[in-house]
C-alpha cells in the first residue's frame, strides 16, 4: 500500500468510529450526548466525580476554551453540576450528579462496543502491535510539533 494514504485512512478510522459513536448514543436515547463529551466523563469517573475546569483540560489535553462548551451542555442535561473552590475563588469544580453517576454504565458499554468493533478480527499480538504503532505515530507527531 502506498504511504500517501496515511491521512486518508486515520481520517476515514476516526470519522467512521465517531459515527458508530454517535449511533450508539442514538441507540441508548443519549439526546444531547456527542463523543466528545466522552474524554470529560471518563476524567470524572476515574477521579470521584470530582474535577476543576483546570484538572479536566489537562486530563484531556484540550484547552479550557474547547471544554468550556462541552461542560456547560453536560451541566445543561443535568450530568453535572457546578461548585465554587472553597479557597480558590477563581476555580469552580466539575462534579458529577445522581444523573451522571448512572450515565456510567451505558457509557461503558457503548466503549465495550466501540473497542469490540475496533478490534475485530485483530489477534492479541496485532491488536499490541497496533496499539504500539499508534502511540509511536503520536508521539512522532508531538515531538515534531
């Protein structure tokens, strides 16, 4: 295969996995709900629910600008809810509500489906090599930045 196709391909993958996303989201009547609300949810289940505006950007390595929108339509549809810091009063934290706690299992199913789906047909040593492969490719891509 011709190494041209590179950005072709990851492009396709990441477009065709974002729409398998968006179907499940569909499928579980997870209106509001995109995939890039994901990234946030995971950095809240993986830390007591509990996160600063500041925390969550770098968890997910996007600037507060980008997560900003992101976290106002999670707090909007009742998955989270806002607090002052008790001695910083110029950070607010990210807490997950009731709403948000029950989310986590869905979610975790939908990126069971998303992995099973992504790995099809692969064996453990491609599905390493790959893995491998891509961290290689991105770090690649951050040192050239």
């Amino acid at each position: 295969m011709n190494d041209k196709y590179i950005v072709y391909f990851m492009s396709r993958a990441r477009k065709k996995m974002i729409n398998f996303i968006e179907k499940k989201l569909i499928e579980n009547n997870l209106d509001g709900i995109i995939p890039s609300h994901g990234n946030i949810l995971t950095a809240l289940y993986e830390n007591n629910g509990k996160l600063t505006m500041k925390e969550i950007a770098q968890i997910t390595r996007k600037d507060k600008s980008t997560i900003t929108p992101l976290i106002n339509k999670l707090l909007q549809l009742g998955y989270i809810t806002k607090e002052k810091h008790e001695t910083d009063k110029r950070s607010t934290y990210i807490l997950l509500t009731s709403q948000g706690y029950q989310l986590k299992e869905t979610y975790e199913k939908i990126s069971s489906e998303v992995s099973a789906t992504a790995y099809k047909g692969f064996s453990p040593e491609e599905k390493a090599q790959f893995l491998t492969l891509l961290k290689r490719l991105t770090d690649n891509f951050t040192s050239a930045l």
